[in-house]
C-alpha cells in the first residue's frame, strides 16, 4: 500500500470523474460513465438532485468528515459540503 499517498494525490488533482481500477496490481483510471455531485455542492443540493442515499454514515473525524452511498457512487462531505465524489466500477 505503497502508492495509496500516490493515489489520493491523484484523486485530488483530478478534474473529470473517474472510477479507479487496479489491473495487474497497477491502479488506473478510467473516466466516470455517471454524473457525479460537483466539489463544493450543498448536502442539500446533492440531495435533491441524486435523491436520497442509500446509506448514510456517521461523521467521523476532525474535521468531520461523512460518507453517503448511492448505487454506483459514494459522497464524501467536510461538514455540509462534498469534498470529493468517487465512482463505484459495476
């Protein structure tokens, strides 16, 4: 585990959507089929937009940071903000 310091960097500096696939032990990225909720979106919007997760989970952290899963994408949110969007490979 290595690269996973490597990987988040990765995802952070990434502007279009991607699902992250490890082929061969080698992690690439291949861009997002899905509309994912914009960086600096509103819990409120998302919500409206996406409708309501599938699961919501705890606030964990400082600061806190909380995690809703919709089918095919997960949310990840600093208080009521998204901080970052991933893609969930079917």
């Amino acid at each position: 585990m290595k690269s996973l310091p490597a990987l988040a960097l990765l995802l952070l500096a990434s502007q279009a959507p991607a699902e992250i696939l490890v082929v061969d032990d080698q992690v690439q990225l291949r861009e997002a089929a899905i509309e994912l909720p914009a960086r600096g979106s509103l819990m409120t919007a998302v919500e409206a937009k996406f409708g309501a997760p599938r699961a919501r989970h705890a606030a964990v952290g400082s600061p806190p940071i909380t995690r809703w899963d919709y089918d095919g994408f997960s949310v990840y949110f600093e208080y009521q903000h998204v901080v970052h969007a991933v893609a969930i490979p079917r």
